[in-house]
C-alpha cells in the first residue's frame, strides 16, 4: 500500500491537491542570449571532484564555442573530495554570472512524494526533510509504496532511472540539497518553471542520455577500448555538426576520457544552448506535474 509522502510531513499541503488539469502554458517571453552556457557533468562520489566534469562555452551567431573543459577539482578551492569540489562548483558557477547552465541530475521527485506546490518550494525544503542521503532513499521507497516512481518528465523524456533509484539517490541529494540550493537562495531561476529574467543564473535540468536516444545516437561509448573511443570521436563529430565548436586541445581530452564524463559536459552545453536560444524550447506549455516534478530538457 502507498503511503503518501505528506502523511510523513504533515505540516505540508498534499501535491495531489494540485489536480491534474489542462497544461499551464508560461508567457512567451524571448529572453536575451545569456553570455556563458554551462554544462556540468555531476557526481555525487565521494571522491566527486575527480568524476564531476564542467564545460564553459560562449554562443556566438549559429555556433557554440567551447572554451574550458575540467574536472570540479581543478576548480579554484576545488578538490577531489565531495564537500569541496561541491562548495567550489557552486561559487565558479556563481562567479560566472548571467549564464544558462545544464545540469545532468533530478531537480525534483515524482508529485506523489512532493507536498510543496512549486518545485522551487520543494528544493527550498529538501534538505530539512532530507538530512542525509539515506534518510532520502528511505523516505521516498517508503512512500512510493517500495517502488522507485518516475517523474512525468522522466517517461516523457526516457531519462535512464528514478531520481530516488538505488544508482542515483546520492546524486540526486547532493544535487538539490548541495548545488540548487544554494544557487537558488543567490537568486538563481529553475527553468522552465519560473522566469528567465536576464542578469541571473539560469539551471536547466538535462540529460545527455535521453538527447542521444531520441536522434538514434545512444550507444556504448564510455569505456576504454578502442571501439569505445571511436565512439566518442563519433557522437563529437555529431554534436560539431549541431554547431558546438571544439579546440583541437580540448577535443583531445573529450576523447581520451574513458568514463565519457567530459564528453557529457559538453552535451549539457549542448542541450542548455538548444534551449535558451529557442523560446519555443525554453518555455514550453508546462503540465502541473512539470511545475512541481521538473522538467528535462534533451
């Protein structure tokens, strides 16, 4: 039997309250072309600095150029650990200021286990609820009735696994409860739940797996074979053909990257500059389940 989750919060006002009826549909306003795109390849690793991968490009005209490619414990006060390649990420992005950035983890939980009415509400409450990665997952399988829920945005969109899936909890936690967070609270905007208002962050949520399976480009590409690393130069010469830019400095390291975690830095640039530079992609009609859950851009 399902437990619903405001049984255990019982201060908070149920999702279901929100009714499922027809699609909100957000202004159309065209949005200046943030100066920076940012995509982050995220990790919630103990040793995060060394799996957490970031990529800082610039639009200009019908192109992408990617300037950086680095790991979080290159950052400025970064390191390999979890705790300061996390404090690190988030100051570097604070630091780049108006920039749209593309973030590779769950911004939000399935509406069954939400009682906030918004998702910036839920972000801002999470880490109350929440103290510690375990007390999430526990939570959360209780509640969806010991199943792992997917998020409307996750079926619409093939992400591969629930944000509280045993394979992602962890990353899922330190994402909301160590990155939006604090974002959030500097003033930076959830698209495309709230508005893009110029001069601020903007944190898009997106997912490089789901992007290649809905253009027929999924397949194994992370690992160290050369089979493998064939298939990164590949799905690049793929993305460059979309019009993102790559040194030949930087191309190096994308391919010789066995995790494929570099390479995935530059697809959520990839993603997040498709989006902003597009209002219709930007701000699509918005189901009240995206209000509260989130949305995946691919």
């Amino acid at each position: 039997m399902r437990v619903p989750l405001h049984a255990l919060t019982s201060q908070q006002a149920p999702a279901a309250s929100l009714g499922l009826g027809a699609p909100v549909v957000p202004p159309r306003v065209v949005p200046v072309l943030p100066p920076h795109i940012v995509g982050v390849d995220f990790s919630g690793a103990t040793q995060a600095g060394r799996k957490i991968w970031v990529t800082l490009a610039e639009p200009a005209g019908e192109a992408l150029h990617v300037r950086d490619v680095r790991r979080a414990e290159t950052l400025p006060g970064g390191g390999a650990g979890r705790a300061r390649a996390l404090v690190a990420l988030v100051d570097w992005l604070l630091e780049r200021g108006p920039c749209a950035v593309g973030l590779d983890f769950p911004f939000g939980l399935h509406w069954d286990l939400v009682p906030e009415r918004t998702l910036a509400a839920f972000i801002a409450a999470f880490p109350l609820r929440y103290p510690t990665p375990e007390a999430f997952r526990s939570a959360c399988w209780y509640a969806g009735g010991e199943r792992a829920l997917k998020r409307r945005c996750d079926v619409e969109a093939r992400t591969p696994f629930a944000a509280h899936n045993l394979r992602l909890y962890r990353q899922t936690w330190y994402g909301i409860a160590e990155v939006l967070g604090p974002l959030c609270r500097a003033g930076a905007r959830l698209l495309p739940q709230e508005p893009a208002h110029p001069g601020r962050l903007w944190l898009l949520e997106t997912c490089p797996a789901s992007a290649l399976k809905q253009r027929g480009w999924y397949g194994p590409y992370k690992g160290r074979t050369p089979a493998h690393r064939r298939a990164r130069a590949a799905l690049l010469g793929r993305v460059q053909a979309e019009g993102v830019a790559v040194p030949p400095r930087l191309r190096t390291s994308l391919l010789e990257d066995a995790e494929g975690d570099a390479l995935d830095s530059v697809l959520c640039a990839w993603i997040a500059w498709r989006a902003v530079r597009d209002p219709a992609l930007l701000r699509p009609s918005l189901a009240p389940e995206h209000r509260v859950e989130g949305y995946v851009y691919a």
